[in-house]
C-alpha cells in the first residue's frame, strides 16, 4: 500500500474518531472517508486498533519533527521555546477541544495511551535537552533549573498542565506566551520587551 494510501487512511480515522468517536467508527466509514476499498484498508491494518495504533505514532511523529524543526536562529530564547512547545502540543490542544470525541481519543486505551505519551515525552525532552545544552553555552542559565534534564523536564510537565488545563486556544496561547517568558527570565535569556525596566 502506497504511502498515500496510509495517510489519507489515517487522516480519515482521526476526522471520523473525532467527530463520531472510536467506538462508532467502522472499518468500512474509514475506508470510504479515505476514499479506499476495504480490501485495500485490511491489507494494512488488520483491525480498528492497529489503525489507531498507526493513527497514534504518525501523530507523535509529526509533533516531534514539528518541535524539532521549529527552532531558528534569529528567533530569541523564549519566541523559539514558544515554537517548539506549540509545534508539539498546539494540535493536541486543538483535536482535544475541536471535536466532539477528541478528548475520547486520549482515554481510549490506558496501555496505549500510557506507551504514546511515554515515547512523546520522551522524544520531547531530549529535544529540550539538547536545546538546553546549546543555549546554556550561549550563556543561558540553565543551571538556575537544576542542569539540562531539570529544565527540559520542567518545561514539558508545565507546558502540559496548561494544555489540560487551559478551555480556549486563546487562553492556551497566553498561558504558554506567559510560561516561556518567565522561563526565558529565570535562564537570563528575557525578550527585548521583557529587557526594559
């Protein structure tokens, strides 16, 4: 099957999980919103949780590409912690508040659930990590939160709780504006705006 095919497969599970939930959706309403015959579908997937499971890790994927991509040089420290926690979370934040059944999605199975955000968190703090470490030579002070693995650590459980706890993505935009900011002043690394008295 076409890496195409894959994806607009995937695509179709996430918009019919979200809008029906999981448990309504069939194999056959995925494979006609993909536009696929379902000969096609089971040849890849051989039940609704392997495509969940597929679904789960391309959605991982593209965050952490997305965090790690999101960081340039003629941004400041803080506009470029903003990019990467928004690369990662700002579409979790959206399926979760969006749909009907996108908060559904992230209950669905505790053991999937629980490897995904594992694999997730993990991916994410080492980005933070190494990010950490390149700053801290450019004078950050990352030791102000205990060494590179505090400060990642630190910035993925905060960046997290705003996302569960924020209800409008304008309310979630400001929370992590805000986050990064201070964080950004606590490393000595403030914004031009955040550098006046």
């Amino acid at each position: 099957m076409s890496d195409n095919n894959v994806r607009r497969i995937l695509d179709a599970a996430l918009t019919l999980f979200g809008r029906h939930s999981f448990k309504r959706t069939s194999m056959a309403d995925i494979a006609r919103e993909a536009g696929v015959a379902r000969a096609t579908l089971y040849l890849r997937f051989a039940d609704k949780r392997a495509v969940f499971e597929a679904l789960a890790d391309a959605v991982i994927d593209d965050a952490l590409a997305g965090a790690e991509a999101a960081w340039r040089d003629d941004l400041t420290f803080a506009e470029n912690l903003e990019a990467t926690i928004l690369a990662k979370d700002l579409r979790f934040f959206r399926l979760m508040r969006a749909t009907p059944h996108g908060a559904e999605l992230f209950d669905l199975d505790a053991e999937l659930a629980r490897a995904a955000a594992t694999r997730l968190d993990a991916g994410f703090s080492a980005i933070l990590v190494q990010r950490a470490e390149a700053a801290a030579k450019e004078g950050a002070r990352i030791d102000a939160f205990g060494g590179p693995g505090a400060f990642a650590s630190f910035l993925s459980v905060t960046a997290a709780g705003v996302k569960y706890e924020t209800r409008t993505e304008a309310d979630y935009l400001a929370a992590i504006r805000l986050l990064v900011r201070v964080t950004a002043l606590a490393a000595g690394k403030p914004s031009p705006m955040e550098d006046t008295p």
